[in-house]
C-alpha cells in the first residue's frame, strides 16, 4: 500500500512538472518569434519561473526524506520543433559549510572546536604547508572584528572587495584561497577537492546525500569500499544516523558536523538552447522556507 501511494504522488509530481514546463515552453516560443538576445533571456527567465512555482505547488509533498528523493530522481527533458529544455535537481547540503565555524555560546558567538579540527585534518590530508594560516584566514572572515589572528589573515584589510561576515558563495571562497597563495606561495591548497567538500546554502548536511570524500574526511579510518556503500551505493534512505552501519562513536563524530536524514535545500540545473543561443541556470532553493538562496545564469 505504502508503494502504491508513493508511486502515485511520483507521478502526480512527474505530471505537474511535465505540464506546468511545457506550458511555459510554449508561452516563451511564442514570445520569442524572431529570436534574438533579449528574447532568449525572456524564454530564460520564464522557465525559471515554472521552476519555482512547480516547488513552491509541490511543498507539501516533498516533506520528507523520500519526497526529496522522488524529486532528485525526476529529470526531465522536453523538446519541441525549436527548444530543447533539460531540468534535474540534486541536493544542496552535500557538504560542509564554512560558516558553521561560528556557533552560539552561553553569552556570545564563539569558534565551533569540531568545525576547526575537520578543516585541519582536510588541509593536513592534502599537504597544505601553512595550515593555521588559512583556518585563520577563515575565523577572521566570519568574526565581527578586525584583529588579526596572525599576519594578513584578516583580508579586510587589505582588499576592499572583501566584505567581512559569511562565507556565501564558493566565489568568496576562493578570495580567501587566493590571498592564502599570496601569503604563502602554496599551491598544495589548489590540490584539496573543495567542490566534494564545501557547501555554502544549508547548515545541516543531508545524510543521504553526503559527499564520499566528506565522509572519508570526517571518518578518516573508513575504507573506500564502505565509503561507497554508504554513499553513492546505498540501497535505501536513512531516516536517521542510527540507520547507518556504524559503531555508535562513529555516528556521534557524524552528529558533531550537524548532519541530518532531511535537508530540503536543493540545486535545480535547468538547461535551454535555442538555434544558436544556449543557456544554463542554477537555482539553489530552500524549499521548506520556500526562498531562493542563488542564482547563477550563463548564456552562451
């Protein structure tokens, strides 16, 4: 009974998204007769717009662990005589965020221990000389003040592009990363897989979704093969750290990296091309709080 229900709300959800894009398809080919640059970016944004109202229509059904799994399972293409438009989603929550150095104490904000241990052991796996440095770099960014920690690791100071306070995107990311090579003339730091490890929208990371190369940095003693089985291999959802194959310590090293069975912060790739004109959209959206946390457009 409880796979029939899921497998009709899969195809409800299917169904909606299939109308409601085609739809959209259809207004922006119309509205786009005699194609050129601004019409292309028209058709873009309309889409994207479908994107968003699909979500917000289809929140109540993705509300749970397998919700968000019908929905990450669901990519969709459709063509027509003259567009051809790809939609996929993925979790946002894959990693750790940086922000998460920073938690609340009794009376202020303070430096969260674990966070600042897990980047030493990334920085040491990948042989980063000056590991002290760059945590630095990073506690002096997220802090309200502009004392340095140790010598130019408070890039406020001497870059007025640099805004103090969250880490919000990979771009700024890499400003810390650059002054880092600046500083040290380092370039092991460029050798640390930053996109299996960072995530910048969500404070939890997703259970069922956690990097393999996070897990194997935050379990460092775990082999590849239980890595994988427990990652990209798994053969259900976990609806809780106590699911997972591990000893208890093991699951409370995960517990201390805020990792969570549902974190409803997805990534929407959304794909468009047009005769000569390609497009791809990412939409980073929270879907319980029903916000969108980044867009990024490129047209080609």
């Amino acid at each position: 009974m409880r796979r029939s229900v899921v497998l009709l709300i899969t195809l409800a959800l299917i169904v909606a998204m299939a109308s409601l894009l085609y739809v959209g398809l259809e207004m922006a080919e119309r509205a786009s007769q005699g194609l050129e640059r601004r019409h292309f970016l028209i058709q873009s944004h309309t889409l994207l717009q479908n994107v968003l109202e699909i979500l917000d229509r289809k929140q109540g059904e993705i509300n749970s662990s397998e919700g968000l799994e019908m929905l990450i399972d669901l990519p969709i293409e459709l063509e027509s005589e003259e567009i051809d438009l790809s939609i996929s989603f993925d979790s946002a929550a894959k990693g750790v965020n940086p922000n998460n150095f920073l938690k609340k104490g009794k009376k202020r904000t303070i430096i969260d221990s674990d966070f600042v241990l897990l980047f030493d052991r990334i920085l040491q796996t990948y042989n980063v000389q000056n590991k002290e440095l760059f945590i630095a770099l990073i506690e002096d960014t997220l802090d309200k003040d502009l004392d340095e920690r140790i010598p130019g690791s408070e890039l406020a100071l001497t870059n007025r592009r640099f805004a103090q306070g969250a880490i919000e995107n990979r771009a700024k990311f890499d400003m810390l990363i650059e002054a880092y090579i600046r500083l040290t003339e380092d370039p092991n730091i460029l050798s640390v897989p930053w996109e299996e490890i960072l995530s910048f929208y969500a404070p939890q990371i997703d259970l069922n979704y956690i990097s393999p190369t996070l897990l194997r940095l935050i379990l460092p003693y775990l082999d590849e093969g239980s890595v994988k089985r427990l990652t990209v291999g798994r053969k259900r959802l976990y609806k809780g750290l106590k699911d997972l194959p591990l000893a208890k310590e093991d699951r409370e090293e995960l517990k201390k990296y805020r990792v969570s069975p549902f974190v409803p912060v997805v990534v929407a790739k959304i794909g468009i091309r047009r005769g000569e004109w390609e497009g791809e959209i990412d939409l980073v959206y929270d879907i319980a709080e029903k916000r969108v946390l980044n867009i990024e457009e490129k047209i080609f």
